[in-house]
C-alpha cells in the first residue's frame, strides 16, 4: 500500500554532526532503535496509530533502500520521520479525494487507541503544523535547527509553532482538570 510512491528528498544535510549517531550504525541497528520512537511521534503527528504503523513502515524501506546516502545524514530518524510524515500526507489526501468523510468521521476515531489520554487527546485538538513541530521538538527530543530541517520551516516558524502549540496544551490541560 504505497511502495509506488517516490521518495521526497530528505531535508538539508545542515543538522549538527555530533547530533546522532545512527549515521555510523548498520541499517538494522538503526532499525531496532529507532522504530518504536519514530512509529509513536507519526501516530501523534497523524492522529491515527494504524496509518502511522504503514507510514514507518513504508519510511523504514524506504530508508533500507537508500541506506548508504541516508546513514550519511546527521540525521537519518529525522529523514525517517519526515519520509514517513510526507507518506501519511498523501495517503490522508487520496483517502479524502476516493471517500469523502463522513460530518463525523476524523482520523482519530476511524482507529480508536485504548490509551485515550487527556494530553493525546489535546495533542490531536491542535493544528497539523503546530502538533508536528510539538512532537519533533518533545517527543523526538529534535533541536529547533533539525526540526526546521525536517519540516522545512525557518527556525523562527518552529518557535512560534512551538510556543503557540505548548500554549494550547497547557490551556486545554488545564480544562481537562
């Protein structure tokens, strides 16, 4: 579902270069220690854990593929991920162009995730653009250089995303106690 699809071109290889270490790893090392994480910040980037297992996957062979000139990224997880995010955009598109959604219909209830925490629940409220910056800079732990990098943001974009992002999640946090 979606090894049609070309890759995009990986962000600038402006990254730091002491940043990550994967660059030295073997695919399969990469592999094992990166999966997880990258699958977890697609399914909060996407609002659906199901579309993001095929997003990492499909990024993940994507990456095998191309393995020597991505290892030679300062940041391959941030390529992964971006690969990935890029892959999930154009699936959501095709989706809504073959079927439109019903008035109730949204990502997140087409595949319910028993965890249904209050913070996720927050996360999913919040706009594409600021819930993606959120996630590269918390939860895969990116500096704001290698997120403007993998998004293809200036730097200053991602502050402003991030701040206004955080702002919503503490507001709508607070709500929920």
């Amino acid at each position: 579902m979606g090894s049609h699809l070309s890759a995009p071109p990986g962000p600038p290889d402006v990254l730091p270069r002491d940043r990550d270490t994967s660059r030295h790893l073997p695919f399969e090392q990469f592999y094992r220690d990166h999966v997880d994480r990258i699958h977890r910040a697609l399914a909060l980037a996407v609002g659906d854990t199901a579309v993001a297992r095929e997003a990492t996957d499909e990024a993940m062979v994507r990456a095998y593929a191309r393995w020597d000139r991505v290892r030679r990224l300062d940041n391959p997880g941030g390529w992964v991920f971006r690969v990935g995010l890029n892959w999930a955009t154009s699936w959501w598109r095709k989706v809504r162009r073959e079927r439109p959604p019903a008035e109730d219909w949204h990502p997140a209830t087409a595949a319910p995730d028993p965890a249904g925490l209050a913070a996720r629940s927050a996360l999913e409220r919040l706009p594409v653009g600021r819930r993606t910056v959120v996630v590269c800079r918390v939860l895969l732990d990116l500096s704001t250089a290698e997120t403007a990098a993998v998004l293809d943001l200036t730097e200053g974009t991602v502050r402003s995303r991030l701040s206004r992002g955080l702002a919503e999640l503490r507001a709508a946090l607070a709500e929920e106690e």
